[in-house]
C-alpha cells in the first residue's frame, strides 16, 4: 500500500505526524508492505506547519502512483491565512479526481479537504 500525506504551509502537525506514524508502523509490521511519503500540492519544498515546524518535503504528490492520499487539516479557521483553503483557493486541490469510496476524515472541520480526497478514477 502506497500513502501520500500532503503537506502545506499551515498544516497541523499533530494532523501529520499520526498518520505518518501509523502507516509507517504498519510499514514496519508488514515487511514494508505500505510506504508513506510527505509530498507537496506541486513540487519538492520546504513546508511550514501551524505552529512552526520545518518540514523538508522531497516530491510533489502523484495521485496515480498512490493508494492512500491523506490530507491533512490546518488553517480551518483561518481562510485568509496558511491552511487548507489556501490550497484550495490557489487551486491546488486537483477538480479532476473522483473518490474511490469516498473521503475519510476524523475531523469535524474536513469538509472543505473533500475536495482534496479524490483520486483518478
């Protein structure tokens, strides 16, 4: 299994670190049967968290060579500032995906990612 965990300026760090960490156990249990990936909206770069954190992330995302895409949250409440509507608004969640089965989301606040979540079809 393939997991890509998009980063942006604005991401929640918590929204990241735990599904890396927990794709990347899983990684480890199964022999390496799932890799998990930081990626970006469109070219390698140095990310900037909510509260801080640099994150060096090494490639763009690539939908088709991913089985997992997890968007994570951050800026929710800010829309004018870094966060997920950033992306959304600079267009960088692609329109031309359609969900497999549909977004999965934990938060209360991820409706606005809905339109990240989709995948080729």
């Amino acid at each position: 299994m393939r997991v890509q965990i998009v980063l942006f300026d604005g991401v929640e760090e918590q929204d990241f670190a735990g599904p890396y960490e927990v794709f990347s156990y899983a990684g480890r249990l199964s022999g390496g049967a799932a890799q998990v990936a930081f990626v970006s909206a469109a070219e390698p770069r140095v990310v900037t968290a909510a509260f801080g954190t640099r994150v060096a992330v090494a490639q763009g995302w690539s939908p088709a060579e991913a089985d997992v895409i997890v968007v994570p949250g951050g800026g929710f409440g800010r829309p004018d500032g870094p966060g997920i509507w950033a992306e959304i608004n600079a267009g960088s969640c692609r329109t031309n995906w359609r969900p497999q089965r549909g977004p999965v989301c934990s938060s209360p606040h991820c409706a606005p990612a809905r339109s990240c979540s989709q995948r080729p079809g």
